[in-house]
C-alpha cells in the first residue's frame, strides 16, 4: 500500500487527479454566477446606469478555494486513504489465544478484549483457526477448542475477568491432556507472576512461537483493612515500585437511609520505589461501623476493592445502670468492671433508653436494672427481634423486685426465684463456690477457667423445662451462672452475678473479658485460625465478581471453615462476605501478606503492549466533507446572487429560533416561578382547564389580595395560576381548587407532590361553587368530582366548621363563612376527640395545627374576585344584603389567610389567663 | 357574476362610507351645464331657491304670478343656481402596471383600477359629470356610465411597456384624474398637462407604486426586464445600483410636483401596499378641494 505521512492509499493514482486543480481554478474563476431574471417596472430609471467595478464578474476567491477544498477532498476520499495502514501479521496455522481472565485483568479488560478481537481479524485474514482459552477457566474436558476464527467474534463478549488466579493444580494438569499438533500462542498475561505460569510457558513453547501481550503499567491491590491504635489502617500494594503514585481510597457502605454511597476518601501516596502505602483512618465508630468496603478510586478491578468484616467493626455497647451512681465510689459503679474490659475493644455509650435505642447499639447493657418501663419495653423487644443483644446483670434491686417470678419476663431468660441466695458469707454456711467447666454447647466452651474465681451471692433461676438448654455457664454446684435465650435474632443473657465485685470476683478475673468476647460483646481477634473454623459452614452473602463490583451472593453454595481459613478465593469460593453462626469473615483478593510480584518473560519471548492501532478509513469522512463544502458552496452561490435575502434568513432564522427556544423558555419558567412564588406572599390557584372558571379564580385571589394589602399586614403580590403537574408546590402557603367535573385527575406525581405539600403545612381550599343548589357531599356532580379528586389526598378527617374553631376568630370574629352563596357547609379538619371544653373558657383548649384543608362550596372566588382596576366583577345577593355579604365573604378570605399564615396563634389565647394569673404569682 | 359586475361592487363598497362628493366648482361664468350642485345662489337651475321682488327689467314670464297674487308687489320666483363639474379620469393601462412585488398585494393597476372606479362612484353619486379617458366619450352622470367605466377598466387590453395619457375630449374647466405610475416618458404627461392648463383643466397626478420599486431590495448579479419585456438591464452587483435608483426614483417624483405646481394640480404617490381607503380620501379631498 502505497503510504504518505502515515496515510496509506488504496487507490494513489487517483491523487494524479490534484494536478488538474489550478486548471479547474481558471476554468471556475473566469465563469460567474449565473443572473436572475427579474421583473421589475423600475428599469426604466435603471437604464444607463454602469456598475461600479468590473471585478465583480469573476467568483470571489473564497468560493473558489472552498470549490477547490471540496474537489479535493473528493479526490483524496476516494483515492481509499487510511489511516495507520496496518501492515498483516504473518503466520499461518492454528492460533491459540491465552488469556489470564485474573482480577488484575479487569482493569483493562476491553483492551484487552479489542486486542483479542484485533488478532481476531487478522486469523480472519490468514485464514487460521483459532481458540480462545481462559486461563482461570478452563474448558472442562482440557482440550484446546480450535474454531474457524470468525465464530469467536461473538462469543468474545462472553469472556470476563474472575476474582482469582488461576488455579494451580488444574493448570499443572492441562497441557497433558492438549492433543495438537503445533500451535502459535498469543497470550495476554495479567502481568503478575502467580506459580505455574513457567512451567505453562515452557509447555507451550514447545508447539510453537509464543507471544506476549501484557499492560506495561504497575498492579495495584488493597490489602484488608485492619484496626490498629484506634484508627483503620489501609495498606495497598502494587507490582511495580518505579514512579511515585498517588491514588484516591474511597470507603461505602450504607448510609443512614439504607442507600450505598461514598462514606469517606483519603489519599494513598506510594513513594517512589516503595511497593506498600498505607493510610490511616480515624473514623467516628458509627461511620467506620457503616463501611462494607474500600476501593481505589478509578480502578476497576477485585484487587482494588477489599470488604471489611466484623474484624473492622467495633461495637456499640451500651451502658445501663439502674443505681444512680454514688459519688466517689468509682469501684462501686455496677459498670465500672465492664467499662474496664470494654473500652480498649467497644465503643461504649451511655444515656437514657430512649437516646440508647435511637443509636441502635449493638448491645445493650443493664446492670442490676429491674424494671424497664412500658413504654420502652416495645421498642426494646423489636431492637432484639432485629438482632439485638441485652446483657443483664443481676444485683440487689433485680433480686428484690418481682420480675420474671411468676411467669417469665419477655426480657430475662429465665424466671427466678425470690430473694436469691448468698453463698459463704458470715451468716451462711456453705463455701463461695467456684465455677464448673464449660459444656460444649456453651460459647465460653474452652475457655480457662482461674482457680480463683468466687461466687458468693446469685439470684436463683426458677427450674423450668427449658432451663437446661438455657444455661450456659453454672457454678460447680450446677445452679445457673450465665442463662441466655434467643429473642428473634437477637439474644437476651443474664449473668446471675453483679456487673461489678460485690457478687462475685468473676468481673475482676480475665475470664470475665475473654465471656465478654465469646458473647461477642467486644471485638475478637481480626482472622480466625484454621482450628477456630474446622467443621464449620458459611454461607457466602455478597461477593464480588473480577471488576471489583458487589453481587449478591443469590444461591451460592455454602464453604467449608477449613477453605475460608486459607483466605485465597477460587472458584468455589469467590472473594466475598461470608456469614457464620455470629460473626462474619471477608475473603479478599489480596491478604494481608500477598506480594504483588510483576512477571518476568524470558528473553526469547516477545513482549507486546496492549494498544490497539485500528485501522481507519478515511475515505467516508472525505467524502462527506467534500459534501459539506458543496453545500456551504450552494449556500454561498446563492448568497452571492442574492438570492438567499428573504427565504434563507428567515427560515434559517426560524430554524435557530426553533432549537432554542423551548430549553430557553422552560429553564426561564421553572426559575422565574420560584423567584415570583417566593420574593413575597403569594396565593395561588389549581389551574382546572376550564378557561372561565380559571380567570374567575385568579381574579377572586387578586381581589383578596388587595383585601389582604388594604386591612392586614399580609402584602401580598398578584396570584399565580398553578399547574399542578409540572409546577413545584413547596413555594405556596395556600391552594385555592375550585372544581370543575371536566378537569383531569391529577397524575400519582402530582399527587405525590400534593401530599407533601399538604404534609408540609399547605393548605388547600375545595370550592366546589355549587352551595346554591346543594349540599356538601355526594348530591352534585362537583361533590361527586371532589371526592374523586381528593380519594389519593392525605386527608385527616373531618368535621364542619366548629362554632370555636381557630378560623372564626383569626383576624374579624365570624360565624358565617359565605362566598357567592351563603351556605354553612364549611369542612375542615376535625379536632381530637378529646378535646374538652374548660369551665369558664370560650373555647376547646385545641392546639392542634393548620387545617390542611378547607373544603366548601360557596364560590368564594366569584365573590372575591375583581377586575384590575379593583372593581367588583360578580354581583353577590341583592342590594346592602348582598354587600354584606361580599364583605364577610372578604372577611372570611382574611381570616383563612391569617390562619394558614400564622397558625392557630389565636388558639394559645386560652392560655392566657392561665399565664396571667402565673405572673401575677 | 362578472368581472366588471365585480370591480364595480367592491369599488361601490369602498365608495360606501364616504359622504357624496362635492367637487369644488371654482367660479366658472361659462360652466352651463345643469348639475345637481346647488351654488347657494340664484341662478340657472330646478330647485326653487328664493321669490324676490320684481325689478324694472325682469322679463314678465319671469314673475310668478301665484306668489304676486298674495299681495300687491310682482315677485320673480328665481331658482338655485346649480353647476355640475366634469371629471376625466385616466388610468394608465400600460404592462409597467400589471406587477405586484408580492403575491399578497394587488398589482399597481389592480389599485389604479379600484380606486379609479371608487372615485367615479363618489361623484356619480354626487352628481358630476364623469367620463373615462379610454371610452373617449364625453362625461355623463348616470348609473348606465358607472356601467360603462367599470366595463371599460376591466377590459384587458394590449398595451406598450409605459403609458401615456392621450385625451381627445377635454371639457374646458373640467377636473382630471391621472392615475399611473408614472414611470414611462414624463414628456407625454407634460404635453398632456400643457394642453389641461390652457383649457382652465385642473386635476390630480395620482402615482401609485409598487413597496418594491421604492425599495430596491436586490442583490447580486440581476437582469432587470421591464414588464412587457421591451427593456433590459443588466448587472453584476444589483445592491450597488440602489442608491442611485433612489435618487433617480426621487428625482422623478420631484419632476412630477414641480410639473403639477406649474399648472396647479395636485400630486400624490400611493403605495400598493397602503390602504386603498386612505388613497380615496386623499383623491376625494383633492378633487373637492375644500377651503
């Protein structure tokens, strides 16, 4: 292929053609445009009159050069240029593409797909048969799939990266079930140097020629994080160690609402040469409880990613006493031991029970607390259901109090006998007694117990069937120490013995931490050993797939203890969250002492980048430049011969105005409304579709504002017309709905936004304009559309306008609330059924909120509703009795403003008495 | 419904809302002829106008004999003096007019036509003397001559590029309505003007114009034809010849006043685009000529 500046051509004797362009230039320049014909009376006066140049005849240049652009670029298009001219790889036989499919593939994986599919084209070419094996997955009978090539191209997207390496035994094994003659191998390496791809590579080269393709760039992993000193320590390390790199740590989790999101960022710097950088976190603990895991920013690949698990954690543990501490008796304090075996691992917190359930702890201890209140035990019993963990302790007031004696408390394990018992005091004859040995069924089972552990005072459980299974830890004389019961998913566990020393020397002993941690009250150790996680099941719950991307873990199969111990995913057990009895462990890509080791290809091997220099075909673009100009050209022509003046400017005008307009008008108008709404008090009203009843609503609101400007201090600006789909509703402190039987019913949007609005404070006044011929409810069309219209709204009940309702005294006293028509059926807001009436008080003692809606029919607008010049539009009743009644009607559109406005301020008024005779005091 | 039936009808309807049109009769010893003008004095006429007492002089068939019965002096019964006026109007019919610059104006001779006709109306109905230049008949009052003209205009005749007036008949002290472009040769029109002037002829230069011929709004490389296509003129840069169009275009109006000055005539241009309304009150009030 003939190549110019890196152009090659397909067809480069056309290029000859160039050479007739300044021919082309004289022939063009000495013919000029064509002339209109015109007719035109006027040429009379025309006659002798000579232009002013003679230049003018010719083509101006600028036409002329962008005709000779255009040529041209018509013929260079189809002289076939291409770009990077690709010269044909040789080779002919089978072919056999090998790609590593790792996590550290993932990162660049469509390159690498394009380079597949690029080799892909030129075995295409060649005419070779191709197979493409992953090497993390290989074909499960060994053999090698040789296909025609093309077949591939579909099935490449079928590929992707695993989150794992290739599996060492599996792969020693493979080439001798291979049965090939001889083959070139392509094989797109990770670029990490795992065990066996040597002994793969020198398999291979004994069929053919290898090549390697392999991203030049550094591998980045992160290993687990960990907790040291309080803060969360984050180590990532890479491949490579040339080059100074800094990468950003991103830790998510689920926010307080349930939603995924970024929790925090930090910088990771690696310094050049160093292959380990680490960053220290010091998260608040209820935010660090939150993270599920860390990535690299920018990186997508499962090695950039590393979950957390409950090694992270540090829970929450929540302190209750039911003594009030007594001053200067620290050692005394019921949970002074357990403050002191919980700081270094807990993050403790105290308060009352109702601030204690709001944080949601992981447990919550009481300490010699036996009542709990009523009102809290529900919440209490639903924070266990959903899995949490109340430690109780006994002590002098749970054994004097009655709970759980006759019949088992919800919130104790067991019942218990009266009075409890002490054991080797000097009034009593038996010894303290020591603890028995753990059973195995016991959590604490293992431990150690110190010889010099007394129990001297216990409260006594109640036998019961169920006590046997209940007990997880006696005194040597077999009565219960420790008694625990599931609750849901939580656990309920009471230690028969004071949270501090005046029971028991069990809290002053290490045992008494290490049950603390069996109980998973504080932090275990971060990694289990394998003989902690013999004979046991987890159950995988999320796991990430070779991008790096969280997947639920949907079916999956459970993984033995032994497998998840060895911390190395494979293809039965991907990297992932895996959920035990009561605790969960991460399984990551990297552990904590995996070396990123960048692989190292013997000389004889070439090594290639990834790139992909495509090939590109100009030829299109030539041809549709040269088009381009060509049309430029007959726009220009016709410029010229002045035959675009009227049709061109105006259509192109049009055209302009067109595709500008629309975004224009509808950013002005969402703004513009929020401005109006907003810059002062504005009504507005529900725009129902019928023009007429539209225009009376508007000019009724226009009336009443300039009542309102008149007589209060509400200055209101003019009404807006509201369209309550596409308009926000949060600007307006009122909504006057007159109803029509035509207008549509608004979308579920809409009423959604409705509700919000009415849950937010606004205030919408139903008019269904028909009180002169009937009554409130389902007697008229308009009842009938009202109530259809109002079915999805979130209504409170409601009740007619009480005689002592806040609205009839907010600004004028009032009883009568007329609009147009003089009808008494005002609904609002019904008030709470236990409103009294006080001896001596006007009014029901209601402070309640703004009624959410007024709902009527007296045609309140038409009565309001005046023309600009603030002349009355609709005469109302008939002579002085009809103005009267317009102004109670005015009288009425103030005092709903005032209350919608200002509240039910009018409604404290009772108190005032009260509050005087307070003062006086 | 005819073509005539048709320009007479919307001509009737323009004509509609003004009151009858009076034209000024200046004080004409000779104009004998019998109108329907009063003169606000005694004089030759139908109308009964005053009985004054008989003078030595007074022929007897003068006196009216009835009214001198009543008492004992002779009384003449004299009658209004009523005049009627004579009005040529002339409409260019030559091709120069058959242009509209857009589709949605009339043509120059469209309007020339209907206002024309509108004007005939008006003085038919107010009793003058109205005669088409082209019917090359004397001027009549009657409905039958309103026929005629409407007839006459609506002819579509062959015509050269650029009209010129050529009347045979022209009543001395008559009035003369010329409408056209005024775009051809100005000598015809000045020897037309000449000959009016000598025989006491007052009138209107009434020139209509297309929106375009004032504007000039070409560009480019053009051939200009002239309707009939007799004339041609060609250019490479249209909009370069505007200014001096204009200017010509100017100097031509200019010509025309200083021409109907000269012989105490009245001169307008009206645009095809204005209103046809406006146009006939203006020719309406020059005709009557009130003070």
């Amino acid at each position: 292929m003939f190549t110019l500046f890196g152009i090659g051509f397909a067809a480069p004797w056309l290029l000859l053609a160039l050479a007739a362009l300044p021919i082309l230039w004289i022939l063009l320049r000495a013919v000029p445009p064509a002339p209109i014909r015109r007719r035109f009376p006027g040429v009379a006066l025309l006659l002798g009159l000579e232009d002013d140049e003679t230049q003018t005849d010719k083509t101006p240049w600028w036409l002329l050069l962008l005709r000779m652009l255009a040529v041209a670029a018509m013929i260079i298009g189809f002289a076939g240029p291409v770009l990077n001219p690709q010269d044909q790889r040789a080779g002919d036989g089978d072919l056999l593409v090998l790609m590593d499919g790792t996590w550290a593939d993932a990162r660049d994986w469509t390159r690498r797909v394009e380079r597949v599919d690029a080799l892909l084209d030129e075995a295409i070419r060649n005419g070779r048969r191709v197979a493409i094996v992953q090497l993390t997955d290989l074909p499960p009978d060994g053999e090698l799939p040789f296909q025609a090539a093309d077949a591939w191209g579909n099935r490449l997207a079928s590929f992707a990266p695993r989150p794992f390496l290739p599996d060492q035994e599996a792969l020693a094994a493979w080439p001798e079930q291979w049965n090939a003659d001889g083959f070139d191998v392509f094989w797109l390496s990770d670029g990490l140097d795992w065990t066996g791809r040597e002994d793969l590579l020198a398999a291979l080269e004994g069929y053919g020629e290898v090549t390697v393709f392999e991203n030049p760039r550094a591998l980045v992993g992160l290993r687990p994080a960990e907790f040291e000193d309080g803060d969360v320590v984050v180590r990532a390390t890479r491949s490579r160690t040339a080059g100074a790199t800094e990468m950003q740590l991103v830790a998510r989790g689920l926010d307080p609402n349930g939603v995924e999101r970024q929790l925090t960022a930090a910088d990771l710097v690696f310094a050049e040469g160093e292959a380990e950088a680490s960053v220290a976190l010091n998260l608040p603990p209820e935010l660090r409880n939150r993270i599920t895991r860390f990535e690299l920013a920018g990186i997508r690949s499962a090695g950039a990613v590393t979950m957390t698990d409950d090694a992270l954690r540090r829970r929450e543990v929540a302190l209750v006493s039911g003594r009030d501490d007594r001053e200067g008796l620290e050692l005394l304090s019921p949970t002074h031991y357990l403050e002191q075996a919980l700081e270094p691992t807990a993050d403790l917190i105290g308060g009352d029970m109702q601030d204690i359930l709001l944080a949601n702890p992981d447990v919550i201890v009481l300490a010699d607390v036996a009542k709990v209140s009523e009102a809290e035990v529900e919440p209490l019993l639903e924070w266990l259901d959903a899995g949490g963990m109340l430690l109780r302790f006994a002590g002098a007031k749970l054994a004097a109090s009655d709970v759980s004696r006759a019949e088992e408390d919800p919130l104790m394990p067991v019942r218990l006998r009266a009075g409890g018992r002490t054991i080797g005091g000097a009034m009593s004859w038996g010894e303290p007694k020591a603890l028995r040995g753990f059973s195995e069924t016991s959590p604490f089972y293992g431990l150690a117990i110190p010889e010099d552990v007394r129990v001297t005072s216990q409260v006594m459980a109640q036998p019961d069937p169920t006590l046997a299974e209940r007990v997880i830890a006696s005194l040597a004389d077999g009565t219960p120490l420790v008694t625990r019961k599931r609750v849901g998913q939580g656990q309920v566990v009471l230690f028969h013995v004071t949270a501090n020393a005046e029971w028991s020397t069990l809290p002053l002993s290490g045992l008494f931490v290490q049950m603390l941690e069996r109980l998973a009250v504080s932090t275990r150790p971060a990694q289990p050993t394998a003989e902690d996680l013999e004979g046991t099941v987890w159950v995988p719950d999320a796991v990430l797939d070779g991008f790096g991307v969280v997947r639920d873990a949907g079916a999956l199969p459970g993984v033995a203890g032994e497998d998840l111990a060895t911390g190395r995913p494979n293809a039965a057990m991907p990297p992932g969250l895996y959920t035990g009895e009561d605790r969960r462990i991460a399984v990551n890509v990297i552990g904590a002492e995996t070396e990123l080791v960048a692989t190292a290809w013997p000389a004889s091997i070439p090594v290639e980048g990834l790139a992909v220099l495509r090939e590109t075909a100009l030829k299109g673009w030539l041809l549709a430049a040269a088009l381009a100009l060509l049309a430029v050209d007959v726009l220009a022509s016709l410029w010229l011969g002045g035959r675009l003046r009227r049709v061109g400017s105006s259509a192109l005008g049009g055209v302009l105005a067109l595709a500008l307009l629309p975004t224009l008008s509808e950013a002005q108008s969402a703004d513009d409304l929020a401005l109006l709404a907003t810059a002062e008090v504005v009504l507005a009203h529900v725009i129902t579709g019928d023009q007429r009843v539209d225009d009376v609503a508007f000019a009724g609101l226009r009336g009443l504002s300039d009542t309102l400007w008149q007589r209060t201090s509400i200055e209101p600006a003019n009404p807006l017309s509201v369209n309550l789909e596409t308009d926000e509703l949060a600007f307006f402190p009122f909504l006057y709905w007159p109803v029509t039987t035509e207008q549509p019913v608004p979308s579920d949007l809409a009423y959604a936004k409705l509700n919000r609005y009415l849950r937010g404070g606004g205030m919408i006044l139903f008019d269904t304009r028909d009180a002169d011929i009937a009554r409130f409810g389902q007697a008229s069309p308009n009842g009938r559309k009202l109530q259809q219209l109002a079915r999805p709204l979130d209504i409170p009940a409601l009740e007619p306008l009480p005689e002592d309702h806040v609205l009839t005294r907010t600004f004028y006293l009032l009883q009568d609330f007329p609009g147009r028509h003089n009808s008494r059926d005002v609904w609002v807001e019904a008030a709470p059924p236990d409103a009294e009436l006080v001896e001596g008080m006007p009014f029901r003692n209601l402070n309640d909120n703004v009624t959410p809606v007024v709902i009527g029919g007296n045609d309140w607008a038409a009565a309001w509703a005046t023309d600009e010049t603030g002349r009355v539009m609709f005469p109302v009743g008939r002579g002085f009795a009809g103005e009267r009644q317009r102004e109670l009607a005015n009288r009425f559109g103030v005092n709903l403003m005032m209350h919608v406005l200002t509240g039910n301020y009018k409604s404290d008024q009772v108190h005032v008495p009260a509050l005087l005779d307070r003062l006086g005091n | 419904m005819t073509a005539h039936g048709a320009l007479r009808q919307r001509a009737e309807a323009l004509a509609g809302p003004l009151p009858d049109l009076l034209a000024e009769a200046e004080h004409l010893a000779q104009a004998v002829m019998l109108g329907a003008h009063g003169r606000r004095r005694a004089g030759m006429g139908d109308e009964f106008w005053q009985y004054r007492p008989a003078r030595a002089g007074d022929p007897v068939r003068a006196i009216d004999w009835r009214r001198s019965a009543k008492s004992d002096a002779h009384f003449v019964r004299e009658k209004e003096w009523q005049a009627a006026q004579a009005v040529l109007v002339w409409v260019d019919e030559a091709q120069s007019m058959n242009f509209a610059s857009d589709k949605n104006l009339p043509t120059k001779a469209d309007r020339a036509r209907l206002l024309a006709m509108a004007i005939s109306v008006l003085l038919i109905r107010g009793g003058e003397r109205v005669a088409l230049v082209s019917l090359g008949t004397p001027p009549r009052s009657s409905q039958l001559q309103l026929l005629r003209i409407a007839q006459a205009l609506s002819d579509e005749t062959e015509a050269a590029d650029y009209g010129a007036p050529v009347i045979r008949i022209m009543p001395p002290h008559s009035r003369a309505v010329f409408v056209s472009d005024f775009l051809g040769d100005l000598a015809a029109f000045e020897e037309q003007l000449t000959r009016a002037a000598d025989r006491g002829v007052k009138g209107v230069l009434y020139q209509v114009l297309d929106p375009q011929e004032e504007a000039f709004p070409f560009d480019g490389r053009t051939i200009f034809q002239s309707v009939g296509g007799t004339l041609e003129h060609e250019t490479l840069k249209a909009g370069d010849l505007r200014a001096r169009y204009l200017e010509r275009l100017a100097e031509r109006k200019a010509r025309l006043q200083d021409l109907a000055r000269a012989v105490d005539w009245q001169y307008t241009c009206h645009h095809t685009g204005g209103s046809a309304q406006s146009a006939l009150l203006w020719l309406y009030g020059a005709i009557e000529r009130r003070r």
